[in-house]
C-alpha cells in the first residue's frame, strides 16, 4: 500500500459531505468533506504504488472545475484515472443533494 497526500489553494466552500463507490477489485472509494481551511487536501491510499504524478494530476484537473476546499480521502484498489474522475464527480453531486 503507498499513501499519498496533496494540499492545494481552494476558492470555494464544500456543500456538505458525500461518500461514493466501494472498495474493491479495479474500483475505489471516496469520502469528501469540507474543510475548515479554505484548502483542499487529499489523501489517496492506493494498492498500485509508483503513480503519484498520475494522482496529482488528476486531482489538479477535478480542481479545475471543482475548486472547493475540502479534504478528500480516496481509497483504491486498481482504479483506473477514468474511474477515479468519475467517482469524483459522483462525490460533487452527492454533496450538492
């Protein structure tokens, strides 16, 4: 297991908390909740070691369009960027319900 962990500036605040997907084979799991910072912070623990840069880079591009200060905690099992993106986005409009 390798777990990563990013902070990074936010402008928005996080609607309310939000939980998505499962942990398992090829998937993974998301808790999101706002922080009281104003910062966003993520903190992945990942069966596949050796791809923080592929992390960084797509938590960067959800933040992009998503700049919410929240903390992040992502729990995977193989997913692939695509999964992740998508279960990202599941989390967002989780906490806008």
């Amino acid at each position: 297991m390798e777990v990563l962990t990013f902070e990074f500036p936010a402008s928005t605040e996080k609607a309310k908390r939000a939980h998505v997907g499962v942990v398992g084979s090829g998937d993974l799991e998301i808790l999101m909740e706002p922080s009281g910072d104003g910062r966003t912070h993520a903190k992945i623990q990942t069966s596949v070691a050796g791809f923080a840069s592929t992390w960084k880079a797509v938590i960067e591009r959800f933040l992009v369009h998503h700049p919410d200060a929240a903390n992040i905690e992502i729990n995977d099992f193989g997913a692939t960027p695509g999964t992740v993106a998508l279960r990202l986005q599941q989390a967002v409009e989780v906490s806008k319900s």
